[in-house]
C-alpha cells in the first residue's frame, strides 16, 4: 500500500510516532524517524531495523522549534531517502495549568513545538518536494482538543487548533502542486508516555464516560488514519481535520484539570 512512499516522521521515536512508523514499514514505505532525544531515537531506530531488516528506516536528531535545527534535519532525511514524499509532523506536547496561573515561558514552549515546529517541518519539507516537482502527502497530528476545549489545556488546545488551520491553508496552497494535507485529531489515546495520567483516580473513568464508543484510544487507531491519508487511496483528499477519537468530539471532554490535579 506504501511501497513507494519515503516518510519522514517528527517525534518518532516513541508514542504516536512510533506506531504511525511501524505501521508504515508494514505497509512497505521507508521511514526516517526524527527525534530530539537523540539515545531514544538511536534505541528505536535499532529496534525496529531488527523487526523489519528488509526495510529502510534511518533516524536524525533535531529539535522542530529550532528553525536551524530543522534546516539541518530535513536535508538529512532527503539524503537518506532521496524520493521523501510524506511527512507526519507528529512532534508536541502539552503542559497542564489554568491560563491565568501559566508562565509564559511555558506556554511558548508548548506552542514552539507543537504549532512553529509543524509550520517550520512542513515549510522545508514543502520547499523539497517542490524542488523535485514531487506529489506527496503532508500529516499534520492535531488532536480532538483543536475543535473541543478542556480545563488546564490552553496553551495546547490552541496550538492543535492552529495546526488544524494551518492544514487547511497549506492545502489550498499545495493543491496546484499536487501535495496533499491533512491533518489528524486523535482523542485520548494510551501511550507510554500518558499511562501516568491514566492512573489518576476518577480520570480514565471521566475519559471513558465521554467516549461514546467505550473505550481509549490506541495508538494503532491513529496509525491506520495515517496509513490511509499517505497513500494513494487518499488522493483526493485534503485540508480536512479528520477525528480520530471514538466520537468523543461529539459530545465533549471530561475537566482535565480538576481531575487530575484533584479538585
């Protein structure tokens, strides 16, 4: 389904990204996993040469809020794989805190990495594909929270609903080029990294009452979107927010904040 797709995936060394890259090498693409924590890229990239040894998967370290650092990542990964042709901007974080009680600091951390760093990923990778006169795909990893607020979450709610604006207006401007994007909104999905969160008293029972389908997500739930949106299958698809969440969009999200911090 992928066998001619070349992806360059931002945080992808675990998570989302991690699931999103297996998904491709199964489904016969080459991946180049980015990442800013250069000992976790390095064990992921080993791991996953070992369960696909037949496929091409290579790993560069870079921070996606840093426009100098990504510069430098992108030419890597287009050495690596000469014919890039999708890339999964998957690269964020959130930082739980009422607007009024968040430092600055904070915030624009959340923002730089999440928001600029899509737009500064995206903006190389574009200018490649152009260069080539490439058709590819462009995946933006938004979330359910671009389109449905919750308590403690600003900083990252506004960051995912600028993704979802920012997809829409790259793909009317990459559509005479013949470069697709979209982007994903995942509901509450079980990572690694948010198994933490899970275990705090009322939450996953909160999530699960506002989960029409009865259940978190899994990371192999958003994968499969991704699978979709990079091949040829999806063609005639983009601009569009595609929600991921179990119909949890439709009927809202459980106060984050005051469940996790107790109140």
């Amino acid at each position: 389904m992928l066998t001619k797709k070349h992806a360059l995936i931002t945080g992808g060394a675990q998570g989302i990204g991690l699931g999103i890259a297996e998904a491709f090498l199964d489904e016969g693409a080459s991946v180049v996993l980015a990442d800013r924590n250069e000992e976790v890229l390095e064990e992921t990239v080993a791991t996953l040469r070992s369960k696909f040894p037949d496929s091409q998967i290579y790993g560069v370290e870079g921070d996606v809020s840093d426009a100098d650092a990504v510069e430098k990542m992108v030419a890597e990964a287009v050495e690596a794989t000469p014919g890039l042709n999708v890339l999964v901007n998957n690269a964020g974080f959130g930082a739980l805190s009422r607007f009024w009680e968040m430092d600055p600091e904070i915030w624009r951390a959340v923002v730089d990495t999440t928001l600029t760093g899509t737009f500064l990923v995206a903006r190389e990778v574009t200018r490649s594909m152009l260069a080539r006169e490439a058709r590819g795909s462009i995946i933006n990893i938004a979330s359910v929270n671009a389109v449905i607020p919750t308590t403690g979450c600003a900083a990252y709610c506004s960051a995912k609903g600028g993704i979802e604006m920012f997809t829409k207006t790259a793909a009317l401007e990459l559509a005479p080029h013949h470069i697709n994007v979209n982007a994903i909104g995942p509901g509450t999905t079980r990572t690694p990294l948010t198994e933490l969160t899970y275990e705090t008293p009322g939450f996953k029972e909160g999530v699960l009452e506002h989960s029409p389908m009865g259940r978190l997500g899994e990371v192999e739930d958003i994968a499969k979107v991704a699978v979709f949106l990079a091949s040829e299958y999806a063609s005639w698809v983009t601009g569009q927010l595609i929600l991921a969440d179990g119909g949890q969009g439709l009927i809202g999200l459980p106060p984050y904040y005051e469940t996790l911090m107790g109140e």
